[in-house]
C-alpha cells in the first residue's frame, strides 16, 4: 500500500490541539499559562495577518483564528470542536439556550458529558434535521475529538487561502465594573398568604433559582451592556458549580470565583407575598465559605479593581471582605464610583463607618439603612436617617422603596416616585436600580446628568419585576427605555 503522507504543519496543529483542549481549553488567558510550546499556532498566516492589522496579541489572534475556522466546519465537527476547546463558538447563535449547559465547562470530562448527553438537543438547536448517530464520552475521547481536531487543524494551516474577515476598528474599551457579593441558591415560595405559629397554608409556587444579591448584581449590570467580575466564595457542591455554569452562560467573568471544595454552597429561603413584599432567611455558611486573606491578596483581584470604573458591595460577605473591599477601591488611582448596598443587615455596623468616606452611593430600603446606625431607632424620618449616614462620609443616600426612591445628599434632596406597577415592591429591584444607576453614572460622558442617572434607575425597577425568578428578570437596556418611553406617553398633555 502507498504511504499517505500527512502535511507535517496540519499534524503539528493537531498535536498542540490536542493537548490544549484539556483543562480549561482554548483561552487567552490559559495561552498566556500554558507550557505548550504554541510557536506552531503564532507561526500559522492567518495568525501573523490579525497580530499585524489589528495589534492584537499573538494569544487573542490564536483564539480568534481557531474560532472563525471552527466556524467554518460542518455542524457536527462544530459542536465538537467548540466543546472540546470551550471556545463558546455557539453562545452567539444559542444565546443562553439551556443545551449549552456544560459544554464549556472548566473540565474537558464535563464537557464531553455534556456534549454527549445534549448530542440531539444540540444539534436540533442548530436546525439539523438529520442527527447522526449520538456520540458517547468513550468514543468522543478515542476518535471523533481526534478526527475533528485534524479537520480543524488542516483549515487553519489553508486559513489564508480562504482570506478571514478583516476585523473592524476596535470599539471603544467596555466599561467594567467588580462587584464584591455572593451568589447563592435562592429557594423561593410564593404564597398567597403566611401560617401563623402551629397552622399550615399551602404555597402557590416552589422554586430553586440562581440568586445572592452580587450575582443579582453582576448580572443585571452586564445586562446592561457592562464588563462584570463578580468576586465571590463559593462552595464545592453541585449547586455552586451549576451557579458558575450559570455565570459562564450569563457571560460574567469568572476569574475571580474562588471555590471552597468539600463545602456547601450558601443559601437563601425567600418567602414572597402576592404583592412583592419579601421575607428573607439567608445562610452564608461564611464560616467555610468565604475570600481568604490569600485569596484577596491574589494579582487577579488586584488587577480587577485596578481596572474597574464602578466597584458595587454588598454586605452578604464577610465583614473582613466588606471592609478590604471598601478600602481597595478608595485606594484606586482611577477612583471609580462606589457603590455600597446596604443588605442584609450585619452586626456591629460601626467596623465600615471610617471607610464610609469612600462610598459615593449608599443604597437600601429605610429599614436596612437604619441597620447601619448605632441607635436605628433615633432618626425620626429620612431626612434625619440621610443626614447621619451623610456625617459619616457617604457621598449620596438612596431609600429605595416601592418602586421609588428618595436621594439626599449634600448638592441633591429629591423623591423620584416610581411608576404604576401593581406590586408593592419585588425582590431584586434594589440591584436593578444599583446596576442601572452605576450604568449611567459612568456614562455622564453622553450628557446625562445624576438625576437622568437616578431616574433612568427608577425605571429600571419597574421593568420586568417578578416574583421569583430574579436573576433572570434583570432588565437590557432597550427594556429600560421602552419603560421610560411608555411613563411619557402616559404623562398627561
């Protein structure tokens, strides 16, 4: 028989593939870890080309080459080699289509069990009528990753044959904002009325969802249109990794999740009322699942803050975690806008009062910012409770209640009400209003004013409120706007 001599370029591809697709897979930030010798990857035309006209690093034009050229591949080979690398090719056209769950995940053995338990899903979300025959992990692992791996290795070696798109201008830098919080399991019943002691009513509804007022946060800014970190411990259970799948769907940043193996993740009863009033019954479990001194002193949280427009806390962490946070973004070159988020309630608030100076927003309903005081009893209305909290260095105070909100501050006293909306109030709406806030106030470049700023957030309160699924109902920018479209027209003439 004829020897088959195999193109040495396209076989030295598929070696470093190969073993690229382990861990992690294919990121910029694992090509700038890796001990892989990539020479054969930075060498390829089509590589040289987007380093050369776009000033790219030869890291980011790896990973962009890879992804256009699996692109290119047939659906099959496409689902396969964008799981196998964790490219996430298909966020774009799946969005956050449930069949993506998994199949980017940080282990290449989850992924291929991901790949091949949603093998027909997948594939039918594509639009392929005719599925082939369901890969199992076994044979994923033996040849089909390989095969598809050579087929993808021969496009990138003739990737300049067939000439990339040219990249356009970059866009103007992303605004980016950490947001220091947690991100729990919310379980969440709706009733339509509450037992007294001894009695028993049966609930309208029971669900688990994705929650912690930081995830709240994150996500609803990146809904917006900001760059989030979210910078949480999590525990080593099943639900905090589904909580972190969940964040990779969400496209949050993840580098800044710490996982605390062998514990369980935090939880959070939510007892919800007809009309959005909310009881809460939180476990932290903060004492084996917290940031430790390590873990905040790492070059990753640093650089988060150090590149940060907006720095959003809440005081779900621990108090130690609180306070470095409140501290290391006051010490930032950049000073960006901080925003403190006064729940839940903590003991011995008096630790944060020397770094109140450093919060330009301090946010919450009246009865949690009265939890921040020594005496919560003794202001006798807000204007009282905004002028304490103001003595002790905070740049503006929001009571954010039923929809509304009330600023003082030392240049604003103002009460924006909010909309119509047939609720009394909803859970989530304070991280609404705090994402839709900071996403304004950092844009004060387009024009807008603080007022513009805390009206635009009033509204996105009222956008989408819900009863129980809060992280998803957080509002894009384009739901705001329809909102503030639809209160004009309802103005009278």
């Amino acid at each position: 028989m004829p020897v088959v001599k195999r193109d040495p370029r396209v076989e030295g591809v598929r070696a470093v593939l190969r073993r690229l697709r382990t861990r992690s897979g294919l990121t910029v930030e694992r090509l700038g870890t890796t001990e892989v010798d990539l020479s054969v990857l930075a060498d390829l035309p089509a590589v040289r080309r987007v380093v050369e006209d776009t000033g790219v690093t030869t890291a980011e034009a790896i990973v962009a080459v890879v992804s256009e050229v699996v692109g290119r591949l047939e659906p099959t080979d496409q689902l396969v080699a964008d799981a196998t690398l964790a490219l996430g090719v298909l966020r774009s056209r799946l969005a956050a289509r449930p069949e993506l769950t998994g199949i980017y995940a940080d282990d290449l053995g989850e992924r291929r069990a991901a790949l091949s338990t949603r093998w027909e899903a997948l594939h039918t979300a594509l639009g392929i009528a005719r599925v082939p025959a369901a890969a199992s992990v076994r044979s994923l692992r033996s040849t089909i990753e390989g095969e598809t791996l050579a087929r993808l290795a021969e496009l990138c070696v003739h990737a300049a044959d067939v000439p990339l798109p040219r990249q356009e201008p970059a866009a103007p830098p992303a605004h980016t904002i950490v947001v220091v919080g947690g991100a729990v399991t919310d379980h969440v019943i709706v009733s339509d009325d509450w037992p007294d002691v001894g009695a028993s009513v049966q609930a309208r509804t029971f669900d688990d969802h994705p929650g912690g007022k930081g995830l709240n946060l994150a996500v609803a800014s990146k809904r917006l249109g900001l760059e989030a970190k979210l910078i949480a411990a999590i525990g080593g259970d099943t639900q905090a990794a589904e909580l972190v799948q969940y964040m990779r769907t969400e496209g949050l940043s993840t580098e800044c999740i710490r996982e605390k193996p062998g514990t369980v993740n935090p939880r959070a009863l939510m007892l919800v009322a007809n009309n959005g009033e909310t009881r809460y019954l939180g476990w932290m479990n903060e004492t084996a699942v917290a940031l430790s001194a390590r873990d905040r002193s790492e070059p990753t949280m640093r650089q988060a803050f150090a590149g940060a427009d907006a720095v959003l806390v809440t005081l779900e962490p621990p108090m130690d975690t609180v306070r470095w946070a409140l501290a290391t973004a006051a010490a930032q070159p950049r000073n960006p806008i901080v925003l403190l988020q006064a729940s839940p309630p903590r003991e011995a608030p008096q630790q944060l009062y020397r770094l109140l100076s450093g919060v330009d927003y301090l946010v919450g309903r009246e009865n949690e910012l009265r939890g921040l005081l020594y005496d919560p009893g003794e202001p006798e209305d807000v204007d009282q409770l905004a002028r304490s909290l103001l003595a002790l260095g905070v740049g503006a105070v929001c009571v954010v209640e039923s929809f509304g909100c009330k600023v003082r501050s030392t240049l604003l006293s103002r009460d924006i009400p909010g909309p119509p909306v047939p609720l009394n109030d909803a859970p989530g709406a304070r991280e609404a209003f705090s994402a839709a806030l900071v996403h304004h106030l950092i844009r004060e470049g387009d024009g807008r004013t603080r007022e513009q700023a805390l009206e635009w957030a009033v509204a996105a309160m009222s956008t989408n409120p819900t009863l129980d699924e809060i992280t998803n109902s957080m509002p894009a920018t384009d739901d705001v706007e329809r909102t503030l479209e639809t209160e004009k027209s309802l103005e009278p003439s």
